[in-house]
C-alpha cells in the first residue's frame, strides 16, 4: 500500500475542521510523534481561549474509569453533544510496546463520539507527553467535552490534576479507609469525586470516608483555599445508575470555574507544566546524549563497577555538558 | 520524529468466541515493541474500520475461528476502503491454504493460520504495517 503524498499540517486543519475524522487522527498521530510538525500544528492553533470543556477521569486500575467513560459518552449522546475521548495506557518499559485497551469498556456506548487511545511512550504520571496539545487540538476542533482517561493510578499520578479543568477520581468500595483517603496527594486535587460499583458493599462506607475526609479540609483550611467543596456521586458503571450526575457535577464545576477566574487559573497553571515537562524532556535528551559518548560509557562503566561514586560521575557528565549549574543538588 | 512504534487495531468478527488466540497475539505484539488497540470479541467490519480511521491505524488483525474467513475477512477489507482507508489486513487463525490465497486475492495482506510461531506473527505484521511518515 504506497500512501499518495501527505497533505501538510495546515491541509490537514482545515479538513478536520470540515468535520473529517481521518484528518483528525492523522493531526494526532503527529501531535504524538512530537518534532517540528507538532510545533507547527501547535502553532496553527489559535493562542490561548476559554473554549471547551477537559474532563479528566482518573483512578487506580480496575475502578471502572472506562466504563464509567463509555457511559458518559452514552449520556453525552442523548444530550446531543459530541465528545472526544483520550484513552491512556502504559507503554512497556521494556519493549516500549502497550496494549491499548480502554475501547474494550466503551464498547457500544462511543457511537459518534472521537475515541483515540494513546500509550504513555515512557513518561511518567498517568498520562502521555502528548496529552494537553492533543486535548487543545481536540477542543479546538469543537469537541465537547474532551475527555482525558489517564493510566490506572497511584496517590501520586498528579498531572491530571493540570492537563484537566475538571478531574474526576473514580474510587470504589474497599479502597481505603479513612486514613487513606487523609492522606496527601491525588485525593486532595479531585474536582469530583466517586464512588463506582455503588452496588456493592461498602460503598456507603467509602462515601462516608470521603465525606470525613472533606470535613477536615473545611477545618484546616484548605476547603476555603480551593473556594469549593468537591462533590461525592455515587455510581454503578455496568447499568450507568448515577452517571447522569456524575456528568451534571462535572459540568457544575466546569461553570463554576467559568464564574470567577478558575478556569484562567487552572489553564494558566496547565501550560506551566506543559513548559516544566517539555523542559524536563530536552534535558532528559541531553543526559541521553552525554551518557553515549565516549567519556560517558567510561564513567558509566565506572559506576556501574563500583569504583566511582554516582555524584562524582555526575560532576563529570556535567563538566562535559558546558555551563555549570551549581553542585550538590 | 521516526521510529513511532506501529500502532494495530485487533479485533475478532461475528459470532465467534474463540479470543484466546487474539489474546496472544496481542501480547506477542506488545513484546516486539507496537501499540496494540485491543477490541475483542464480537466486532463488525464498519465499527473495526471506525475505528481503525479514529486511532491512524498501520494494520488491521482479524481472527477468525468460526470457518466465516471467506465472508468477513474481505468484509474487512472493503469496509476500510469505504471510508478511503488503505489500512493493511492481516487475517489469522483457523484458515485453510486454499482459502489463504482467496484472501489474499480478496485484498488481505497477509494469512497466518494454525502454528504460526510468534517470530511468524511479528514478522508478518512488520511486513504490513509501515506507519508513513507524512
């Protein structure tokens, strides 16, 4: 099969926003492949707005974040509006291979909605590099909402918490108890919090925790800081009982950030760490680089013998790399 | 950039609930180093190509183990080209070699059938699979 010749990054734009999917995915492999053409399509996109809704769901594996996604989908379809999802899995560390398998969830509910699963190529947090320019591609493209489904998490898979106007945690019955949910971390930075497989035990159990943990939030201080207590819905994925509002409490936020200045606020901050990760990934790729010369090998080899201690072969590496930060760090 | 690991849409047909093989294909893949879109069991043509269209997919794997290979796997492929899609097909599973060559006159790139070694599998789907770098 020899492709007739691509059309550029702007042919491309203009198709998809004529409404052509395959233009559309076409942008976000490109998006995903990073370099100058994803440059050049971030550039083709108008500068910072208020448009669109990014929702993101995110929770430890297995609580039902795709489930719960494909029900969402169902009900965004009765309402007649026309989602996007962003589908995120973990690539193998070892073979830099995934299985991509979040549709598998959806199936039958994502008629009309855009779905494209996308694996995390080594970068840590719960969601791909890619991520926020392809949301911003997705919501440009009059998407609405897009929905971010994020790896299964831990409590420190935070990133959600900024690619996201809203982010939605997914727990379920038996996850912790209340010292857990007290403790620091994802819990804190949820807009919407849940509480799936409602129907079975326990589940008013996990509410109550959570509702526990909100109290104390309202007397430390922190409730008055975030100007919002976060909402508990309670949900059953397998027959979508609650997901009405689950999507009502996530639309609520999303126009109660729109009232003040939260919206700003948060896409503000969502650009600060997309600058902090792309910063984090060019010296990621200088390190790369230093290690694979011949001075590197060597004191690599060092290391890894025992003879020479990490932090000297640092101030070495670093001695090749031209201006020196100051040590110790 | 080059070197994005290809990305593979695999799916089972119809009314056939023989998903063990798919499975490990799709791990088989996984381990070579390719991003495997996993839909499982009881697809049809139009919603594999959808999605094959929505995730830019370098090949479609199809398994077949209820002796409807001659009817859905060319199904497959005139599906993809009804939305202009000249995504590869790669059909496997229980499929004689007389019908392998019918397949294969019917468009599908490539048959694998019972024994096929996972060298065989990866081997096959690299072949097909070529992400263009437009």
């Amino acid at each position: 099969m020899s492709p007739s010749p691509s059309p550029g990054p702007a042919a491309l734009l203009r198709v998809a926003r004529g409404g052509d999917r395959r233009a559309v995915a076409r942008l976000i492999t490109l998006v995903e492949r990073g370099g100058d053409t994803a440059l050049e399509i971030a550039g083709l996109l108008p500068a910072a707005d208020d448009a669109g809704h990014v929702i993101g769901i995110t929770g430890a594996p297995g609580a039902g974040k795709s489930s719960l996604t494909g029900r969402l989908l169902a009900c965004l379809a009765d309402a007649g509006r026309t989602p996007a999802v962003l589908a995120v899995d973990p690539s193998s560390p070892l073979t830099g291979g995934a299985i991509l398998g979040d549709r598998v969830r959806m199936d039958g509910f994502a008629a009309g909605a855009f779905v494209r699963s996308m694996a995390t190529r080594g970068q840590q947090g719960g969601l791909a590099f890619a991520v926020p320019a392809t949301t911003r591609l997705l919501a440009h493209l009059g998407f609405d909402p897009v929905i971010v489904e994020t790896t299964g998490v831990g409590q420190v898979e935070v990133d959600i918490a900024s690619a996201a106007d809203t982010t939605v945690l997914v727990t379920s019955p038996g996850w912790g108890d209340a010292v857990q949910a007290n403790k620091a971390g994802l819990l804190e930075l949820a807009d919407v919090l849940v509480v799936n497989k409602a129907d079975r035990p326990g589940a008013r159990d996990a509410r109550r925790d959570l509702e526990l943990m909100l109290d104390l939030g309202h007397i430390s201080g922190l409730e008055a800081r975030a100007g919002r207590r976060p909402e508990i819905v309670l949900t059953v994925a397998t027959t979508g009982d609650g997901v009405p509002e689950l999507l009502a409490a996530a639309d609520a936020h999303r126009a109660s950030l729109a009232a003040g200045d939260g919206l700003v606020a948060r896409r503000r901050r969502g650009r600060r760490l997309e600058l902090a990760a792309t910063l984090e990934r060019s010296l990621r790729a200088l390190v790369d680089t230093a290690m694979d010369t011949p001075a590197g090998r060597r004191v690599l080899a060092d290391v890894e013998a025992g003879t020479m201690s990490p932090a000297d072969a640092c101030a070495v590496l670093l001695a090749g790399m031209g201006p020196q930060p100051p040590r110790g760090a | 950039m080059t070197g994005a690991p290809p990305r593979i849409v695999l799916a089972k047909l119809g009314f056939d609930g023989h998903d063990r093989g798919l499975k490990i294909v799709a791990r088989i893949l996984r381990d070579a180093g390719m991003e495997v879109v996993y839909l499982g069991l009881r697809q049809t043509p139009e919603g594999v190509a959808a999605v094959a269209e929505q995730e830019d997919a370098d090949a479609v794997g199809i398994s077949m183990h209820n002796a409807s290979h001659l009817t859905l796997g060319p199904a497959m492929v005139e599906a993809l080209r009804a939305l202009g899609l000249a995504t590869p097909v790669v059909v496997g599973g229980i499929v004689p070699a007389d019908d392998a060559e019918t397949l294969r006159a019917a468009g599908v790139a490539a048959v694998l059938g019972p024994g096929a070694s996972a060298p065989e599998v990866v081997a096959a789907v690299r072949r097909v699979a070529v992400p263009d770098d437009g």
